[in-house]
C-alpha cells in the first residue's frame, strides 16, 4: 500500500571503553558528594563523640538547648550540669553542644 516496509539498522559497533566513559560524570558526582558533604560531616560526628566520651566533672558546656552550665558529675549516659547557683539538672551527654574554654561562664556578665 502506502507505507511501505521498515527495516531495522544494524546496530552501530560499539567502541571500546565506551561504557566506563558513559560512567565517568557519575563517579565524579559521587566523588565530589564525598569530599564535600559525606567526609565532612563524619569528621564532625567523630569530634562530638570523642568530646563527649572526655566530658569530666568541672567542665564548661553548652547544650542543644542554649543552657550554659558546668558538670557537676558524669555518669553512664547522663550528666549533671549546674546551671545556675543551687540549680541543677540532669540531661543526657549527648545534650551537650559544645565544650566551653575554662572561665567563660566567670567572665559572662551576671544581671
């Protein structure tokens, strides 16, 4: 009729290497995944463990919550941080944010 027979092209011979190529920009995304998100980050993750793992009594912390306090005592998985002058709390070690130069809370101004 009118349309007439469609045949089938002989597939294009395949040059070597071809597939690692075709991965190529894929690697290299992954790549740049790791240097600068994945690394980064367990770097950070390895530093807050090892800081909280060293938390001993007198030490000058912030917690994820904003509270400035000093450790009064550690142990197991809690300690116990004074937050003010016969105020004190129990929270999990994982609560704390950060470790605190020694003297911070000396030096902050009391209103």
């Amino acid at each position: 009729m009118l349309i007439s027979e469609a045949f089938a092209q002989a597939a294009a011979s395949a040059q070597p290497g071809a597939d690692f190529m075709s991965l190529l920009p894929l690697i290299g995304i992954f790549a740049v995944f790791y240097l600068l998100l994945i690394r980064p980050q367990a770097k950070r993750a390895k530093e807050q463990k090892l800081m909280i793992e060293a938390l001993q009594k007198g030490d000058e912390v912030t917690t994820t919550g904003g509270e400035l306090g000093r450790v009064v005592k550690v142990s197991g998985n809690y300690i116990i941080l004074q937050i003010a002058e016969n105020v004190q709390v129990v929270m999990l070690k994982s609560a704390v944010q950060t470790l605190l130069p020694k003297g911070t809370l000396n030096s902050i101004e009391k209103e």
